[in-house]
C-alpha cells in the first residue's frame, strides 16, 4: 500500500472458499493501568503481606490484561515470575500509597504488568516471589486462558455490497503516545477485480509504513463478511482535537449473470463499479503535564532502559564504545539521542541502532544510542551515564532512568603519538628478564624429594630385634639346645622347630630330619642338626645398628638438601643482563627503535624469556602490526607462565583483533609450582614405599611433575602454530584470513604452504602471508 494510493488486494475467489477463519491481532495498548478500581483491603490484625490477581482470566487471542500485584510493607525485592510462551510481557508500572490503621501507617506498593495473548491455549502465570521486610513471600499462580474466538465485527457495520471502516486506539491518546489506525474493508459481495485504495489522511501525525493487507472471515450479525484489514502506527504531534482523514476504496462488483458466456463480451467480466468511504475519525490529543525532569526530550511509552560499556580496560589510544539500549513500547523512532558529557573522555556521538515492532502492531521495540569514548588520562576513569526521561501513558506520570556510572581502567597508550605521559608501560617490568639463566629445574627436586623421603623413613625405623627380652630367649634356646642329649636333645629340637616356624626361618628339610630321628628305633648323630639349628638361631640374634642407620640417613638429608640447591635458578653473565637494561633505558627516554634493536638482538642470541617477547609483542602492537604482534605472544609461551607482563600485551593484541584462533596454550603452571609437587609427591612416595598403591600413585605424580615443562616446550613446537601476516583467501574456497589470526602449518609447497584455521578450514596459503612461530623459537 503506498503512502497515497494503493491496491487493497483481498483473496480471490478459489482462496476465499478455502480460507478458514483466523483470529485478529490486538488493536492497541489500552490505558488499563488508569481505569482500575482497587476495593480497600480490610482492616484485619494479620493483612496478607502480597496478593496477585487479574481483571479476568479468559481473553480472547491477541487481546490485552492487566496483572496486578500487591505488597503490604517495605519492598525488599521486586516481584519475579515466569511468563509462559503463551502470554506476552507489554509493559509495567508501579503505584505507592500510604495508609493509617489505629495510629499506625502502613505502605501498599502495587505492580501493575501488561500482558497480551499471543497464542491460544490454558496457561499458568506465576508462581510469583516478592521480598517483603527482608522476607520472601511466594504468591500462588493464576490460570489464564486465551481464546481464539471467531471474529465479529457487529450488525452495525454498514449497509450494501461493501463498507469502509476505520478507528483509532486509543481515542485520546497523549502527545507522541503510540495510536493504531485500523482501516477494515469489509466485504459482502464478490468483486471483479482487486480494489483501488487511497488511504486516510493524516495531519498533526507522524506516521509510519502500513502493514500489510490481511484478509480474514467475521462474523456480521448472522452472516459471513470476508475483511481485509491494514495497521499504520500514529505518533501524535500536538495536542488538541485532530482528525483521520476518510479513506476512499473504488471497487469492481461482480454482477448477476455472470455465469452466462454472451455477457462476457470482448473478455471482460461483467461487473458494477462503486465507490466506498471511512467515517472521518476524530482523535482528542492530550497534552503532556508540566513538571518534565531533565533529560526528557519528548520519549513517551512503557520503557526501560540499560546502560552498558563494551569493556572493563582499555588503553590511552584505544577508544571505548558505550550505549544507551531502550526498550518498551512508545514512540521509539523519535526519540533523539541523549546529551553525553565527561571531563575525562573525548566523547564523539556513534551510530544508532533501530529494532521496532511489526508495522501497525503495540508491539516492542528497541532502539540503541551508541558514543565512542577516547580517554584523556591514565587510572580508574568513571563514565556518567546521559541524563534520559519519559512519560508512562499507562502510570501519568514522569520517570527517570536509574543509571549507575560505568568504572573504565584506562592504561598506558600503546602507540607513543597517543599523547601518553609513559612511553614505556609499567607492566612491562613486572618481572625482570634474566638473560642466558640457568631456570629452576624440577627434575632436580624430583630426586631431593626422594632422598629426603628415604632419609626420613630410615630415621623412623627401628632397627630388627629390638624388642626387649629377644635376645635372652634366643639365647636360652641355645643353650637348652647345647646342654641337652639323647632323646631330651630331639625333644628340645622339636620345640625349637615350633619358634622357628613362627618366625619364618625354618627350612622345610630341616623338620622331617628330626621328625625320623626322633620316632625312628635308628640311632642318628645329633650333632649335624644341633649344628644346624645354633646357626640358625644366631641369626636371629638382634644386631645393634642404630648408630649406621641414623647416620645414613643424616647423609641422604644432607645429599637431598645438595641436589635441591643444584636444581634452584642461577642468574646469567652481567653482560647479558647490561645490555637489556640499556634496552630497557631507551625505551623509558622514548628511543624505541634503539630499544627493539636491542631486545631483539638479546632474543636471537638465545634468550627466550616472556617478558622479553612481551617487549618486542608490545613495540609491534603500538605501532599497528597485529600479526607480529601475535606471533610474539606465541614465542612467549617458551618461558615461564602466567608471566604478567606477557598477559597484560597478549591481551592488548586481543583487543587489537589478533589471536583468534589460538587455542589451548601452556598450562597456567610455574616451573616453580612444578618443582613443589614433583618434591612433595616423590617424598610421599618414598616415605610411604610399604603402602605399594599409594607410593605407586605418588610416584607417578611426582614425575609427571618433573618433566611436564620440557613435555609441553615438545608438544608447543610440534603444533606447527603459525600467525597471519597479511590478509589472505585460501586457495579453492571463499574463506579469509584476517592479520593476527592463529593457524597450523600442516605442509609445505614450494611458495606455499598448507594451513588449518579450524574445523572445514583448510588449504593452501602464500607461505609470505603468514608467520612461523617455530622460527622465532
């Protein structure tokens, strides 16, 4: 339908027999929240503190009710429920009085939610939980039911084979509240052809696109009428009394007869032309009230709003983006922006984003005013939120938005010509870069943890035999043994047998040599096995070794402590050292060439700490390169984790759009923190050696522990990790690559080498477009 002239187009013929009957969307927001009436609760010892209810629980698809919920005392927590598919959330508001009940006042807040119909079926709206005095109170669910009833537009509707009908909601709408213009053809007769439609005239309004024709069957008094109905959403400009124009359909009426074929003459079909009008509408404008706060510039519906910052930290030179999101219901696309002012930001007005409802529908909308933030200096900077306000139809009343202010840290600029005060960020020096070192090494504490755990576990044990009295009854047995003879001498051999079993010493030969010596009538030398057994027995004298053990053990403590000092950081040559810091110096004094000549110089002689690819990342990030930038943060990881200043520049080249891509990393262990387990687990696993399962385990830990870092170096480099130099097309697909971007080398050809960036994405690249990481390790 154009703004002038169009062509209301309802179905032909064929369609009309074969269409069913569909319910109508809603007609407008109604100022519901205005025309309730609220009994007066009783004046009871115990009032109930919260109570739901509804003006009625069955509505028909697409129309509107209004929920209530009433608090008596203090609000401690606004309500909360859960609103089924079903039903829809429009809009809410909220009213408070006061009331005085023998000598005492008693506050009553009412929350009033706006609820539509969007789907038919049996619901259940709730449970509700609000916080009354510190307490929370559930309130029992309401069942709510949404009909889709057929559709009638009276028995007064108009008279003839057509009538043009329109109406406006709400009739007395507020300056800049939404109004929906309805303008119904409804259709008693055939047509010929489609219709010719010039739709009403609208002075004072501002008016947006008509929806689309939608044509459906209703009820007119006892007969079926065909309506084709077209939405347009008014915004009213100024107060007063306005006017609809009359809307104005020229229609082809099929006449009587038709079915002969002499009356189609030269092809065309029979019919009677006529012309229908629209009553013109009257529309009563209210004037918004005086006493509007600041910030409100004309916004009027049910609104809410969000103040957000699209990040926590950000540098001198790197801008920051905030917005103002507004949603709700009313005159959304002519609200202006808001007044943004701060001493601390260069604030420049951004884009704004719109998302509105359905055309000619009191749906919601959103629209989003975005400002870019440059900061002027360094530290925790607050944004104060624009100044917004709007006027609720539904309440009649002014409302504000509650905006927090936003915290900003603002660090050192990444490029020097930002105008910062510090060329050489601080975080940079969070730990100092020992060149040519020799690194903690757990290995090392992986055998003092075990010397230490076995020089333990021998200072504990007790040496064999210590029992008091062993040594006296080892002894008797000898020499019961050596005094006895004859068949005494075997007697006292089987007894001797009998202690020795309990010991576990007895050889099995030795216990049938004396069984047939002693029930046998031949006569057996006792000698041999008196032998035998004095021997047997001395062995099992108690030896006094206490001295030796407690000695080696002293040994192994001091040989523990020694290999532990062996396996501690050792710092490298003091020229090495001089010249990082005559680096370091240039890049204070702002000589920032000199300085990455001589951090990388520093670096291809050997030194491969984190902190010093976190230097040479940071001089490629200030000046722009995010690709080797990237590939810095990469080489990085061959030092030590979790090192700061690495984190702090990794996650500048994030901001700067790098390292997408880069998947898992080092894990967030310290050489050190390696160490401290590989000790502690190798000096359980020593010190419980009896418990087999236990010192198993332990041991196991404690050597994972131990060669985890040089593992981790071994599979970093076996990734094949590289970082897009330049913007580049896989070859045979429609896929890019951006700078910075981490990819796998897989192959290589010639000039061109064989990358992965993920799942499906893989081919072939020019291998100048993409940085090797393994070539800076």
């Amino acid at each position: 339908m154009s703004a002038r002239e169009g062509r209301m187009r309802p179905p032909g013929r064929e369609a009309r027999c074969a269409r069913a009957a569909i319910a109508p969307l809603a007609a407008a927001l109604a100022l519901l929240a205005a025309g309730l009436v609220h009994a007066p609760p009783a004046a009871i010892a115990a009032p109930i503190p919260a109570e739901a209810r509804i003006e009625r629980s069955t509505i028909d698809l697409g129309e509107n009710l209004t929920l209530e919920i009433t608090v008596r005392g203090p609000v401690s927590e606004e309500p909360s429920f859960d609103v089924p598919g079903g039903l829809e959330m429009l809009g809410q508001s909220s009213s408070r009085s006061y009331e005085w009940i023998d000598g005492h006042s008693r506050a009553e807040t009412i929350f009033h939610y706006e609820l539509a119909g969007s789907e038919a079926g049996r619901y259940t709206l709730g449970p509700f939980r609000v916080g009354v005095g510190g307490e929370i109170v559930s309130v029992p669910a309401i069942a709510v039911t949404v009909l889709a009833a057929a559709t009638s537009i009276g028995s007064g509707s108009g008279q003839g084979p057509a009538s043009l009908l329109a109406d406006v909601e709400p009739r007395d709408p507020y300056v800049g509240q939404p109004v929906v213009l309805r303008v119904r053809l409804v259709q008693r007769a055939a047509l010929a052809e489609d219709p010719q439609y010039a739709p009403p005239s609208t002075p004072g309004f501002w008016s947006e696109p008509a929806s689309q024709p939608e044509s459906y069957y209703a009820a007119e008094g006892n007969a079926r009428v065909l309506v084709t109905e077209t939405r347009t959403r008014l915004y009213p400009l100024a107060s007063g009394n306005q006017t609809v124009g009359e809307a104005v359909a020229r229609l082809a009426l099929l006449e009587g007869g038709t079915s002969d074929p002499a009356r189609w003459s030269g092809g065309r079909v029979p019919r009677r032309e006529m012309m229908v009008r629209s009553p013109v509408v009257a529309v009563h404008v209210r004037a918004l009230p005086g006493g509007a706060p600041a910030g409100f510039g004309g916004a009027v519906g049910v609104l809410s709003t969000r103040w957000d910052c699209d990040r926590g930290h950000t540098e001198r030179d790197v801008p920051a983006s905030v917005e103002l999101d507004v949603r709700g219901i009313g005159n959304l696309s002519l609200i202006h922006a808001p007044t943004l002012e701060s001493d601390d930001f260069e604030v420049f007005a951004g884009d704004t984003e719109d998302s509105l409802g359905a055309p000619g529908q009191p749906s919601a909308g959103r629209r989003t005013f975005r400002w870019t933030l440059l900061p002027r200096r360094e530290g925790t900077l607050t944004i104060p939120p624009p100044a917004f306000a709007w006027f609720d139809p539904a309440a009649q009343a002014y409302r504000s938005a509650s905006l927090a202010a936003l915290s900003l840290e603002v660090g050192p600029a990444l490029n020097a010509a930002g105008g910062s005060e510090q060329t050489f960020p601080p975080q940079l020096f969070d730990r100092p870069v020992r060149p040519f070192g020799v690194p903690l090494r757990p290995w090392a504490f992986l055998l003092a943890g075990l010397l230490a755990g076995i020089a333990v576990s021998l200072a504990r044990a007790r040496a064999p035999g210590a029992a008091p009295g062993r040594r006296a009854e080892i002894e008797a047995l000898r020499a019961t043994l050596a005094a006895s003879g004859g068949v005494a001498f075997w007697k006292r051999a089987e007894e001797t047998l009998v202690w020795l079993e309990t010991e576990g010493a007895l050889p099995p030969a030795l216990r049938e040599r004396i069984g047939s010596a002693r029930y046998s009538s031949a006569m057996t030398n006792p000698v041999p096995v008196r032998r035998e057994l004095d021997q047997i027995l001395a062995a099992r004298l108690p030896r006094e070794r206490t001295l030796p053990r407690r000695a080696l053990a002293m040994l192994l403590g001091v040989a523990a402590i020694a290999v532990a000092c062996l396996g501690m950081p050792r710092p490298g040559p003091e020229s090495a050292a001089a010249a990082l810091r005559a680096a370091d110096d240039a890049a204070r004094a702002g000589v920032l060439d000199q300085a990455h000549s001589g951090w990388l110089s520093s670096w291809k002689s050997g030194v491969r700490e984190a902190p010093l690819a976190a230097r040479l990342a940071w001089y490629e990030i200030r000046s722009g390169a995010v690709g080797p930038a990237a590939a810095w943060v990469l080489a990085g990881e061959a030092g030590e984790a979790r090192d700061p200043a690495l984190a702090w520049v990794r996650d500048r080249v994030r901001e700067a759009g790098g390292l997408s891509g880069e998947g898992a990393g080092r894990l967030p262990i310290r050489r050190a923190e390696w160490a401290g387990a590989a000790a502690a687990f190798a000096f359980a696993a020593a010190l419980l050696r009896r418990r087999r399962r236990i010192a198993v385990v332990a041991g196991l830990i404690a050597l994972v522990s131990a060669v985890a870092f040089p593992l981790e170096d071994a599979w970093l480099r076996g990734l094949g990790r590289a970082v897009v130099r330049a913007p580049s097309t896989i070859e045979g697909t429609e896929i890019e690559l951006e700078p910075g971007q981490v990819v796998r080398i897989t192959g290589r050809d010639g000039a061109r080498v064989m990358v992965s960036a993920g799942r499906g994405a893989s081919g072939w690249i020019p291998a100048p477009a993409v940085f090797g990481v393994e070539e800076l390790q």
